[in-house]
C-alpha cells in the first residue's frame, strides 16, 4: 500500500535520512525503531510531506506521490497521531472529534464518534471538557480518535505512549491492537521495543538515518544480539 524508495531528507545542511526504504502492507501492521535522533520522526513527516526538500520516492497504492502536500497525503487515507499529541487545547473533546470527521475511501465512515467513544471510554465521560482540561493520557486518547475520525486507511502513531503512566500506557496499547484487527494498517514509533514488536508484523531499525535491520518482528525480537547492537538494550 505504501512504498518508500532511497528516501533523503535534510534540515538545514544536516543531512538526516540516508536512502531509506520502507514497504507497508494493506492490513499489516510495521514497527520503526531506533535510538533517539535517528531519524525516525524525521521519516514519518518526510512522507507526510511536513519537511521540504525531501528526495526520493513515495507510492500509495501504486501511484507516485513523492512531494505531496501534508493535506493530500491526508486525504489519501493517512492519520497521523504526531509526537506531542496535536490536539486543539481551547476545543472541547466532542468538537476536537467532529472537527476531523471525514469519509475514507470509498465513503467508509467506519469511524464515528461513537465508536470512538466505545474505544476510549474514558472520552465519552469528558465530552464536554476542553483539550486543555485533559489529562496525559486522555490528551493521547483524543489524538488517536481525532486520526480514526478520517477513516485512515493507514495509521501513523509517533511515541503514543510516552510519557504516560503504566496503566495507560497499556490500555493505549490495548487500543492499538485491536485498530490492528479492523484491517486498518499501523506504523508505530515507540520508546517501548518490546511491545512494537509484539504488536507489529514487520519492524525496521534506523541507525543514522539508514536502514540497519529489518525483516518480520518476531525474528527481530528473538535477535538480542542485534537489539542490543542497534538499539542499545
């Protein structure tokens, strides 16, 4: 479904991503890892077509999309839950979600705010509190459910769970496997090795910008030598 060809990326004259490729699957769910400062973020909103000047190749469902704009990989079917959470501080919960609703392809609407509510019930309890008022997690919550609204075809989630207490944390990966059994696709950025590999199929290790590991993540998972090589555990 998507398709990453020798992707470059700079800020400034730092040049931070290094020819990088990277395959997602429709349905499939895919981890990237990687120490802080290897260029993962960097990645993500390389694709996303939120740092200019990116070089290389990006196809979605077979069509060259390489330097599209932020809103038009959107409206192709991508959610992106971005580091840092996103969400509109002076809207309430209710507003934040319909603000964001859309249909997906084909005029799937899979997505309401209903459903999102059944997923994060702690939401449906502070409908009417403002983004501001939320917690942590609840902020967390919110930004998954904003991205679900747009009935994504692909899910981006960048470090969902850092910084959240344990409890959260695991009903945010809770939340994350079961979006996995809707057939909606997942790349997942997060701090916490273990659970992306267990909740992905597929994972990729960047290491300075480059591609230094990949393949399925149960395999990866089982090579602690070469966690421990790239990713320092």
């Amino acid at each position: 479904m998507l398709r990453i060809r020798s992707l470059d990326a700079y800020y400034g004259h730092s040049h931070i991503l290094h020819g990088v490729d990277l395959d997602i699957e429709q349905g499939k769910a895919v981890g990237l890892l990687g120490r802080n400062g290897m260029g993962k973020t960097t990645l993500i909103r390389s694709l996303m077509g939120l740092v200019p000047g990116a070089r290389g190749k990006v196809e979605w469902n077979g069509k060259d999309v390489s330097g599209s704009a932020p809103e038009r990989m959107a409206r192709l079917g991508i959610g992106y839950v971005p580091e840092g959470r996103g969400i509109f501080p002076n809207l309430s919960v209710h507003e934040n979600l319909v603000m964001s609703a859309r249909a997906g392809a084909g005029g799937r609407r899979d997505w309401h705010v209903e459903r999102v509510l059944e997923t994060f019930p702690r939401l449906a309890e502070r409908l009417d509190h403002g983004g501001q008022q939320l917690s942590g997690g609840e902020q967390q919550m919110l930004s998954i459910g904003r991205a679900l609204m747009t009935n994504p075809d692909l899910l981006i989630l960048d470090e969902a769970t850092e910084g959240l207490a344990p409890l959260i944390m695991q009903e945010i990966w809770r939340v994350i496997r079961h979006i996995g059994t809707t057939g909606i696709s997942t790349l997942i950025v997060d701090r916490n090795y273990h659970a992306v590999l267990a909740a992905t199929d597929m994972a990729v290790v960047l290491e300075k910008g480059r591609v230094a590991a990949a393949g399925r993540s149960a395999a990866l998972g089982a090579d602690q030598a070469s966690l421990a090589r790239h990713l320092g555990i």
